[in-house]
C-alpha cells in the first residue's frame, strides 16, 4: 500500500467535493477534480472561489496561499485522468449504486497499491467496497461540511478494511489540520450522524405536538446545549452534571421520547411540497438569495470563531 501521498484524486465537485479538493490543495497536496460535465465542474470551482474569500475576509487564509493552492487544482471531465493518483476521496450522491458505479471504474484504472475513500454520510462502508479487488484499502472518510472549515473527519472501518488503511487515512487528517475520529465498527450514520439524527428527530417530535415552533427549537440548541457541546460534548457533560442527576432524568424521560423509525411527517410534508431548504428557497424557514449568501458567509466566519476557541482548550 503507498502511504507516500502526494496527488489525491477527488470524485465529485459538488459542495463536499469542492470543499474536501480545496482543502487537500491548500494542504499541499496536488489535486484532480473529476466530475462528469463542464457545469458541475464550474460551479465547483466557483465554490472553491467563494470558500476562500470567506477565509480570506476572516483572517484564515492569504490571498497568496488562495492562489498557490488554486495552482495545484487540475479538473477533468475524464475519469481515467485519475490513473495514476495516490489517493481517492469520492464525494458523489449519496447512492450506493452510483457510487459503485464510480468505484468499479476506478478499480479498473488506478494503480492497486492505491488507497479509496468514500465522503458518504452514512451509507455501509462494506457494501461500498464489494466492488474492489482490494477492499483492505478501502475506507470510510467523513468529512463534515463545510469541508474547508470542519475539523471533524470520521474514519470508518469496513469489514475487509485493514487497520494500516484506517491508520494511513487518520495521518492524512492530521496533515489536513483535521481532527480525526476512529470508527471501528460499520455502523450506519456512523457516529456524528447516528447523534444528529436522533437530536433532529426528536425536534420535530416537538414541532408535531405543538410544544415549540422551529425558531425556538433552535434557540434552546444554540443558546443552551449546544453552546456546552461545542467545548465538552455529550458523555463529559454526563460527567459533570453528574451520573446520578442524569441517571435519574433517564428513568422517568427517555420513554417518552420519539423512537418512530420513519421519515418525520414534517419532513416528508415538505419533500413531498418540493420545499428542501436553501437549495429551493423554502424549508422549514424561507430564505432569499440575499439571505442564503448571508448565511453560508456568517456560517463560515462564525464557525472558525468556535473552533478557534476549542483550539484554545
């Protein structure tokens, strides 16, 4: 297996794509974009572009450095492009037949010493690899978006995937000034999403019963827990709350949660209306170009304040 990456091939030049190609570049890393038309690979781009004007504007990044790494970018509308690269990063839909599709092309090109990664959010990282001849280099590598920003990578185990595999990906985080999690096991959602999820579920719980709309759900998150979970996270807090204390919140709450195993009724209500958030202009809340440009800007700048601040711990 080479561990001597230097040219990584990434899958895929949408949100996570361009984020995942713009961090490896700024990195160091020489990179290939692959996508399968013109448009995807310009929007990508002009995504890079914006990226790192945010970064720019707050304080993170050098227009000199935007540059440098922009000159290690290389895009191509033709996969076998990526014969001879180190690494791959796929970052395509979250379907598990396009992505074999995409791996099964890959397997016949690169080089069999090379190491694959899938971006999925949860999808099995085992039934990913089936498609490979070397499925001990495969694994799971989740970034959290926005890429260039996030520190959290999720490194996630296969069945057939080989610990050097796993180890080899988790140094490569640390070269990204990432913060790698180890997932051992092939668990669905894996360990950010599996969280996340049951959170998300059980806020619309709430908004069904009428207890609370979304704007103050998400004022309880921001200004309450999750303004601790941004320093300690969930089993510290256990801790310093005390065991007792939470043990006893568990024994008369945790019944009377929402374990309803289906899609919330009012997200399927609104998939079913076309409303999907900022990318239609209308989810839960309704947005304006001018106040989605807003937010994913103040989104970025906000978020490297946080992290900043966890550095500092």
């Amino acid at each position: 297996m080479n561990t001597n990456i230097l040219i990584v091939g990434v899958v895929g030049t949408g949100t996570m794509g361009a984020g995942i190609a713009q961090t490896f570049a700024q990195s160091g890393y020489q990179v290939i974009c692959y996508d399968i038309c013109n448009s995807a690979i310009e929007r990508g781009m002009n995504l890079i572009h914006l990226n790192q004007d945010n970064l720019i504007k707050a304080g993170f990044l050098t227009k000199e450095s935007a540059q440098l790494a922009l000159s290690r970018l290389k895009t191509t509308l033709n996969i076998e492009d990526l014969g001879e690269v180190d690494f791959i990063c796929e970052a395509v839909t979250e379907d598990i037949k396009v992505k074999h599709e995409v791996f099964s092309s890959l397997d016949k090109i690169c080089r069999k010493d090379i190491i694959f990664s899938s971006n999925t959010s949860g999808l099995s990282i085992t039934k990913m690899a089936s498609v490979v001849s070397n499925r001990e280099r495969f694994a799971g590598m989740h970034w959290w978006n926005p890429p260039h920003v996030m520190p959290l990578i999720e490194v996630i185990k296969g069945d057939e995937s080989s610990e050097e595999t796993c180890l080899a990906i988790m140094d490569i985080c640390r070269k990204l000034g990432k913060k790698p999690v180890y997932v051992k096991k092939d668990i669905l959602g894996f360990v950010g999403n599996r969280l996340q999820i049951a959170l998300q579920r059980e806020a619309m719980y709430i908004m069904e019963m009428g207890a609370a709309n979304q704007e103050d759900i998400d004022e309880v998150i921001k200004y309450g827990p999750g303004a601790r979970w941004a320093l300690y996270g969930p089993c510290q807090l256990l801790d310093l709350g005390g065991l007792d204390v939470f043990g006893s919140i568990f024994s008369y709450l945790a019944k009377d949660l929402n374990n309803d195993p289906g899609v919330p009724k009012i997200i399927a209500e609104k998939v079913a209306k076309g409303e999907l958030g900022i990318k239609t202009g209308k989810g839960l809340f309704q947005y304006t170009k001018e106040k989605i440009e807003k937010l994913i800007g103040s989104r970025d700048r906000r978020l490297l304040k946080i992290i900043k601040l966890q550095d500092e711990e």
